[in-house]
C-alpha cells in the first residue's frame, strides 16, 4: 500500500516539475509575441505532441498509430486557438474546425481500415 | 481581469493535455491508452478553447470557438468507439491484468 502511495506521489511531483520548468524556462521566441505566456504555453503543447510521436514510432500494433494519430489531431486544434490569441486573426479558429472535422473522417476511415472492411459498404 | 481568467482556463487545458499524453505513454494496452488520451486531450482542448471564448469576447473568434468546442465533444468519442470496434475486431489482445471482455461474450452469445 505504501509504495504505490510514494510512487504516485513522486510521479505527480515530476509532472508538476516538469510544468513550472516549461512555464519558466526561457524558450527562444519564433516571433515577437505580447504575451511571454502563451509562447511557454506553445512550448508545452510541443511536449505533448513529441510524446504522441514516441507512441507513434513505438506501438506494437496499428491500433496504437491509429490512437495516436487521432490524439495528434486534436492537439493541432488546441494549437490553432493558442496561435488566433496573440496574433488577433480569427481565420486560426477556422483552421482549426477544419482540422477536427478532418481528423474525424480520417479516424473512422483508419477505424474501418482496421476492422478488415472496404471503403464502400 | 478576463485575461487572467482565460490564462487559467488555458493552463488548466494545458495540464489536462500533458496527463492525457503521459497515459499514453504509460499504459500498457491499445484500450487503456485510447481510454486515458480520448477523454483528457478532448476536454484539455475543450479548456483551452474556453480560454480562448473568454479572453477574445462575443466577437467572431469567440463564437467560431464554441462552435468548435460543441463540434469537438460531439465528434471525438464516436471515433473513439469507431476505433475501439476496430481493434477489437482486429484481433488486439487485451494486456494480462483484464478482468473481463464484456464485447467478446456478446458476440459469441449473440452467434
């Protein structure tokens, strides 16, 4: 009982960490942005996206590339809405619907694809 | 102050995108990592997105927004459980520890 108590506490502690470090730590801007935040905020959407793309090099099945490619397209639509705030335009939100309906239809193709079946039943 | 408020929103999406993608890393079955990444990745991107609606206002952006969040949590579990049906039809172990395979008992009763 007690380990597994200490190892979830260590685990939260690490990811906790690992969030202040990426909110603090000084990341060469790409563009001249308003708002240090939201470019720290880029920087840890890149995390999670590179941590998608180990799953994606490393499943054992196709059904984890599946999974990760589908949680890589939602990631790109949090992206988008963090790009329409400091650059003021509105056309990143419609990327980003675009991109959701896009990764939808490519998921259940994927899904289809797996199941053994043809594109046209 | 609605700044503020929308930076919290953000951050908390942010939060919730990182644990969904750690789970994917971490656990150790096809079912359990679509279980962990569909769930907390659509509602940190659901965050971030209210974030978004709260800092820019009723304008364009803000309601482009909430259509997407609307768009977003009616379309990713159904292609979650598309490509649940699909593993399992695919012949995907589940990992050692399961208790039960509710979907496998249906089919073998139902043929």
């Amino acid at each position: 009982m007690k380990p597994k108590f200490l190892s979830w506490f260590l685990g939260l502690l690490a990811v906790s960490a690992l969030l202040l470090f990426a909110s603090i730590y000084p990341i060469p801007s790409l563009l001249k942005w308003q708002s240090p935040f939201l470019s720290h905020c880029f920087f840890i959407l890149m995390i999670c996206f590179g941590l998608c793309l180990i799953r994606l090099m490393r499943g054992p099945t196709p059904a984890d590339r599946a999974v990760s490619i589908d949680t890589m397209g939602i990631l790109i639509v949090g992206f988008c809405a963090i790009l329409s705030i400091p650059t003021g335009r509105n056309w990143y939100i419609d990327i980003a619907i675009a991109w959701a309906l896009q990764s939808f239809i490519g998921a259940l193709a994927l899904a289809k694809y797996l199941e053994g079946r043809g594109f046209d039943e | 102050m609605s700044e503020i408020v929308g930076y919290i929103f953000i951050f908390i999406g942010l939060g919730f995108d990182v644990f969904g993608c750690i789970g994917l890393i971490r656990l150790p079955d096809v079912y359990n990592r679509l279980q962990a990444t569909t769930k907390c990745v659509t509602l940190g991107t659901c965050s971030i997105l209210l974030g978004t609606v709260v800092i820019q206002g009723f304008n364009t952006t803000g309601i482009k927004a909430l259509l997407c969040i609307i768009f977003l949590i009616l379309t990713a579990p159904v292609a979650a459980h598309a490509l649940a049906r699909g593993a399992h039809r695919s012949g995907v172990k589940l990992c050692d520890k399961s208790v039960c395979d509710k979907y496998k008992e249906d089919k073998e009763g139902s043929s």
